[in-house]
C-alpha cells in the first residue's frame, strides 16, 4: 500500500486521555525533533552535575567514571550524547532517570525515558491518541521500515500508555520517535486545518484541510461521477489506483505549500482565520515540507452532475507526513 521497558510510568489514566482538555492539563508538548522533552531536561542536567557518589547510588562505578570523565570535557546536550559514552544504553538511561526523578531532577510531567526518547505527558497522551486512531495507511507511511511494528500495533490497540506501545515488538527508537513526531511536531499545522474546517458554508462552495487521514479511502472511494482517474506520483506499482494516470515527478515543497494556501484562498481564509493561527500554520508547514519529496495523488470527482471536487493528497516519502485538501462548489 501507499505507503523498552522498565522504569516508573506516570502516564495520565485511561480516562483522562480522552477528556477534550488533557492538554489543557499539561504542560507544552514537545514541538521540535529532540530527545528529551522540556518537561525532563532534569535528567541531563542530573547526569550534568550530580556528584560522582550521587551518581554511583544508580549506576556501576564504572559506567559513572566514564561519564565523569566525558562531563569533564563538555557537559551532556541529549540523550543521544549521555549514550554515545561507553557503557550506557537504555538500561543505564532508565537508571539515570531514577536518580533524577530521586532527586527531584524531574518532577510527574515527565513520564520517562522509553526508546531513546524522554517525554512528557503531553507527549505521551498524544502518542497514545495518535497509535489508537491513525489510519493504516498513513500509519504504515510513518513507520516504512517497521512494518511488522505497525501491524503489531493496528492489531494490539487501544492502547493508554506510550510505554505499551514502546514495548510492542517491530517498534525500537527510530519507530518510536517516528510515532512520537507525528503526534506532536505538526500541531500548528493541524491548528490552521480545524480554524479552516470550521468555517461554515452557504452550500455554494467550501473546503477541507486534513492532517491524518486514510489516502487509499480518499482516492479509491466510489463516487457516482468521475472526472476520472487520478493522477499520481510516487506510489510503489502494487499501490497505484486502478484508472490512475502516473506522473513522474514528486510533488515538493512548493506544490504542497500552493494546494494549502490555495484551499485558504477558496474560502476566504485569509480574512475568517486569525492571522496567528495562519501564520503559524504555514510556517509550521514550511518547516516539515522543506527540501522534502512527496508522493499522492491529485483528483476530481462529482456527487452529481451539479456539483465538483477538486483533491489534492501529499505524503512525504521518507516520514509519512501528509497532507489533503480540497475544495468543492455546488450548483
């Protein structure tokens, strides 16, 4: 198609991660690619400058010389940096955020170090938002290399802690920071497509902007009037819609970026959004589509005679991030 455990957890309940204002609860999600969220900072400024005896109280001796040794040349900037010392993988890593969390280094809104990651929890919730309800699709373009971790996961949810599903086999750091930036690094974007979706139509004409969604769905549901096959780009042959026209350049930043402001434009956008929202939106957009290529689709389609469809779907090659929108009139 288109294509670690251990550790104390203190994930919201099952409950709260379905009340629409968890996040509201929460400290900021994690908006940028890095491995420790702001919320656990305190687990490198822990292994930063907690004392050598601190230190041995968690760890091996050893291990704490050789993180001594490297502190003393620069201290640690990430996850990665305290592993690249020798002898620490994720069970030295999970022994370091005990101390931190000890010694108040960290505090309950970070729920912990799973797969080289130390997130929040907000991260958390959105993860686990996220593996519950991604379509398969788009979830197996997330994760192009774990695809036995991404049926693992289609088949083993509902899921209500992110350690349950670092835990699940086919998932490692890659995957998990995968799922983790899906969730979290496009909620701008995902901001300017509900403030878009909520402007309400007169039934002459309106728009969609859509984040998560199934693209097979979107290009193979039956409509009664084609204006027909799609056009497509990318797709590996087993993936092409029946009746689709190959185009054999990948869509790119600039094309990705005109669909979306174009869509703004259709419904006036520019006017009905808030300029922050929208600003923010598109920069957010531009971040996670510069310098990438795209595969998708682009197709119309008509309920009835009297009305048009026009569809625009994206999905980075690489990550899975996707994009749809489209615009339609009625007669």
């Amino acid at each position: 198609m288109f294509a670690g455990c251990g550790g104390l957890e203190t994930e919201p309940s099952p409950e709260s991660l379905t009340s629409p204002s968890i996040e509201s609860q929460q400290a900021p999600i994690t908006t940028t690619n890095v491995d420790v969220a702001p919320e656990c900072q305190g687990i490198i400024t822990f292994v930063n400058t907690a004392s050598f005896q601190t230190l041995d109280t968690y760890l091996p001796s050893n291990v704490v010389t050789n993180l001594v040794s490297r502190r003393a040349t620069a201290p640690f900037t990430s996850l990665a940096d305290v592993s690249s010392v020798n002898l620490v993988a994720e069970t030295r890593l999970k022994q370091i955020e005990q101390g931190a969390r000890a010694t108040g280094a960290i505090g309950s809104s970070c729920v912990g170090i799973f797969d080289g990651l130390a997130i929040s929890t907000s991260d958390a919730a959105a993860i686990v938002s996220l593996v519950n309800t991604i379509p398969d699709s788009e979830l197996h373009d997330v994760l192009p290399d774990a695809w036995n971790g991404a049926a693992n996961l289609l088949n083993l949810r509902p899921f209500t802690t992110a350690q349950a599903i670092s835990n699940v086999a086919g998932i490692g750091e890659v995957s998990f920071r995968s799922i983790r930036n899906s969730a979290t690094l496009s909620r701008p974007f995902e901001a300017l497509a509900t403030a878009l979706n909520a402007i309400p139509s007169n039934g002459s004409y309106g728009a969609q902007l859509k984040r998560h969604f199934d693209w097979w769905n979107e290009v193979t549901a039956y409509h009664g009037y084609s204006q027909g096959g799609p056009t497509c780009f990318g797709l590996e042959p087993s993936s092409v819609p029946s009746g689709a026209t190959i185009r054999p350049n990948l869509a790119n930043a600039a094309e990705v970026r005109a669909a979306v402001v174009n869509t703004i434009n259709y419904v006036n956008g520019n006017a009905l959004i808030s300029a922050s929202v929208r600003n923010a939106g598109l920069a957010n957009l531009d971040a996670l589509s510069a310098g990438r290529s795209f595969k998708g689709c682009i197709f119309s389609y008509s309920d009835d005679p009297w009305s048009r469809h026009n569809v625009s779907i994206f999905v980075d090659t690489v990550n899975g991030f996707s994009v749809f929108t489209e615009t339609w009139w009625a007669e």
